[in-house]
C-alpha cells in the first residue's frame, strides 16, 4: 500500500513543460504530402529526421527524405532513399526509421512497396552521420525490422526492432520482436501472445532493472501493452493499458527515471483519420500510470499523428510528428 501510495503521489506530481523550439519541415516543391517521421540525435548535439514524402501515401514516387538540424538551424530536406527497383520499375517507399547504434553506424531502416501488407524492408547505412549512405540492403526474407519506432540496443549488443504484420485480407494485425546481432548479419524473431487484440507499431520502452514494456496502437481504441523480464527473449500476453487511442501510432522513451509517451488520446471515428485532431504528452513512473502534461494539438478536425520521440543527453525531449500531411512539425521540450 505505501509503494502505491508513492507511485501515485510521483504520478500527480505538477511538472512544467516548457518548448525550447518548434518548427516545420517541409518543401512543397519536392513533395505534396508528408507522413511518418522518425528523429534521432547525432553527435555536437546535431539532430536528424526523416519521413517519407511525395504525391500521395502509396504513390510510386513517394521517396524517404531527411533534414538536419545544426546550431539551431535546419538544412532543406534531402532525399535519402526511394524504391526504385533493380530493374527500374518504381515502388513506394514507407515509414522510415533512424537508429544511431553504440559502433557510431547511423542506420536507415524503411520500407518498399505497394501497402503495408506486401511490402519489403530495407536499410542503408552511415558512417559518416548522414552525409552519405552505403547502397540499400535488403533484410532477410520474412523480416521486417523496425515497422515505425526506434529499436533498442541491449547490453551485450543486440538490437531488438519492435515489429509488427498486417495480413492481406486486413484481419489480422499482429505485433512481435525481431532481433539481430550488432552487425545485422544474424536475426531472429520473437512471438507475442497478442490475445485478442488487432494490434501494430510497438515502441519500447527500458527500465532500471532491464525490464521491457511495449506499447502499441490498437483497433479496440486503446493503447496495448506488454513486459519481458528478461530482455526480450520472452514476453507477456498482451493488455490494455489506461490509454485510449482512435487506432493512430503513438512512441514513446525513457528520462530521468520516467516514462514518456506522444499519443492521439481520443476514440476512431467513421473515418480512418478522425480522433486525430487532438496528440498529447504523458508521462509514467512506473508504465502503468499515465499523466497527461502536455497538448501538442487540439483541433476541431485534421490529422496530428504517427509521433517520434526521443530524449536528449541535456534533458530535452524531441518530438517530430506529421502536421495535417503537409508537414513534418518539430518541437524541442523540456521537463522540470
């Protein structure tokens, strides 16, 4: 009763968010619309983010973009990847996602192909921050990577992707781990009980004691969950949290002891793009008791979704998040 009791006195304490910067990423000269960003941080406190842009989601053209921030001011959006194919044909390319690993390799992991139901994974490589890439490389078949958030490496050196399928039909939505060793020459999956849920899109959280907690997006309007304590070689069967979510991508990270977590908190409507009009901020001690603190957008009708998050070696938070398709929006904060 006295460990509740304190969880819940962290959970309502009063906490102040202050935003450091915001702005918007865009060049409506190189595409129409935008989606799926990803952000991450690079060495002399530079940042980079990445999304896929072009005509329309799922057009051919659509390529992966990026932009990168230094001394406060961000370069114009480059392209980084496309799906153009061996033989020339031209597919779409999806929700990329950008991970710095412990050997200073800064990796590109995307997606090509017609939906998200037949498409093929891919990843190119840095070492020299995102100035230049190597060649695309394709991931083993039947893997996918990393579907829309950052991995985490473990201690002993592993990389651990929060992945997930969609069958063709769309009745089946299915979350799960992949893990490769450092070099991402050998990988591995590994099952969750998804119980009842239709679920995709996890992120992952770590906590003090090694434990994983995955949270993901859910058609039953509520964030899902699951925990491994043993380093994601096991997990538990899936659970609802106290998060409801309109079946819209959320992310979240760990700082300063707390969870943080960018989410859409209202209910689906008729349509695909309703319930998320509105993306918030909460913040956990302990995963399970969230706090809203925050309020990125709260709108009568548009589309503020599909976040990134991570945290800063100074205490900052960054969240990347698309603003209404046309748009890539930033928002430096932080948290006292």
């Amino acid at each position: 009763m006295i460990l509740l009791a304190l969880i819940a006195c962290l959970n309502t304490k009063a906490q102040q968010v202050t935003v450091v910067a915001e702005t918007y990423l865009s060049d409506s000269t190189a595409f129409k619309a935008c989606h799926a960003s990803t952000v991450v941080r690079l060495p002399d406190n530079e940042l980079m983010v990445a999304w896929f842009g072009g005509k329309h989601e799922g057009s051919p053209d659509v390529s992966i973009w990026t932009a990168t921030r230094k001394e406060e001011s961000w370069s114009r959006p480059k392209k980084a990847a496309d799906g153009i194919g061996a033989d020339g044909t031209r597919q779409a390319c999806w929700n990329p996602v950008l991970f710095k690993a412990k050997d200073g390799r800064l990796y590109l992991h995307y997606k090509v192909g017609p939906n998200p139901r037949e498409w093929k994974a891919w990843y190119k490589w840095s070492a020299d921050n995102g100035k230049s890439w190597s060649t695309a490389i394709s991931l083993p078949d039947k893997y996918l990577g990393p579907i829309k958030n950052k991995p985490v490496q473990l201690r002993n050196g592993s990389i651990l992707y929060p992945s997930s399928t969609e069958s063709l039909d769309e009745k089946q939505w299915l979350i799960h781990l992949e893990k490769s060793d450092a070099q991402l020459k050998h990988w591995k999956q590994v099952a969750i009980d998804c119980d009842t849920f239709q679920t995709i899109q996890p992120s992952i959280l770590v906590y003090p004691d090694h434990r994983l907690q995955l949270l993901a997006r859910s058609k039953q309007n509520v964030i899902v969950q699951s925990w491994s304590d043993d380093e994601g070689k096991s997990w538990s069967k899936l659970s609802a949290t106290q998060l409801p979510n309109p079946n819209s991508g959320s992310d979240a990270v760990n700082l300063n002891g707390a969870q943080y977590l960018v989410y859409n908190p209202l209910k689906a409507g008729k349509n695909w793009w309703e319930g998320r009009s509105v993306l918030k901020l909460a913040v956990s001690r302990d995963g399970i008791h969230w706090r809203d603190i925050y309020t990125f957008e709260n709108q009568e009708k548009g589309e503020y979704s599909y976040p990134a998050i991570i945290a800063g070696n100074n205490g900052h938070l960054y969240v990347t998040y698309t603003a209404d398709r046309k748009s890539i929006k930033f928002v430096e904060l932080t948290i006292k």
